[in-house]
C-alpha cells in the first residue's frame, strides 16, 4: 500500500474570505512568494497570519475608560469641578490683593466663567465646599 505525503496538522478546516478586486494583483504576488518557497498558497496565509498575531496580539494595551467611567458617571465631571474649583480660590485669593488694580476687570471676568462652569456642574454634584467657594467668589464683587 503506498503512502501519500506525511501530515504536517492533526487537521484541516476551509475557511473562505472576501478579497476586493484592487487587491487581486495582492494575491497574484502573494502566490508568486508562495511559489518560490515551495509551500502553497493557504501556508503561506498561515504564515502571515502567524506573523501578523505575534506582533498584535493581545491587542491595544491601553486600559478601556468604560470600567473607569461606567460605575460612577460623574468622575469626569467631579474631576473637572476640582481644577475649576482649584483656579477660582486661586483667582479669588488674587482679587483679594488686587482690589484697585486694572488686572481685577480681568480676574472678575475668569471668576464668572468658572462660577458658570462650577454652578452647571454642581447641579448633579451637590458639593457644599463648590457652594462655598462660589458663596465667596460673589461676595467679592
């Protein structure tokens, strides 16, 4: 009885894909490659798509934000409202030693926006210590 060529896989499984017309002269050289090492076109697939995996695989290593975000929606906003909040005490602490100077119009006008901002943003938050530091900010004026 005459043996057929050696196995090289335990087996074997057809998988189809589509492959857009542009790319067709891709796949004419991609069995020329194939030919001149000696192995069929299907392991030369393998071989790519080996390559390809090692290089790629897990993925994009960069952590997801959802699981970040998701269990408490308002962090983003929280975090926002904590630089906000960081920049009005430092624009109230500077109209406080700047109270006759042509650079309060300015300071006035940043401290409004934050409040605006702040305001907004404490209508989910409910922070007692932004009502405070917006309390003080107007008090100034």
């Amino acid at each position: 009885m005459a043996k057929g060529r050696p196995r090289r896989y335990q087996g074997l499984r057809i998988t189809s894909f589509y492959l857009p017309i542009e790319y067709l002269d891709l796949l004419d050289k991609l069995r020329e490659l194939a030919e001149r090492d000696g192995i069929s076109l299907s392991e030369k697939i393998v071989d790519a798509i080996k390559e390809y995996v090692e290089v790629h695989y897990p993925g994009n290593p960069q952590t997801s934000l959802d699981p970040i975000i998701k269990p408490d929606a308002t962090k983003p906003l929280r975090l926002q409202a904590l630089f906000d909040a960081k920049e009005l005490e430092s624009v109230i602490e500077k109209l406080r030693s700047a109270e006759n100077s042509l650079y309060r119009g300015t300071l006035v006008d940043k401290g409004k926006k934050l409040v605006l901002k702040l305001s907004k943003a404490n209508i989910r938050l409910n922070d007692e210590r932004i009502d405070a530091l917006i309390e003080e900010f107007l008090n100034l004026l």
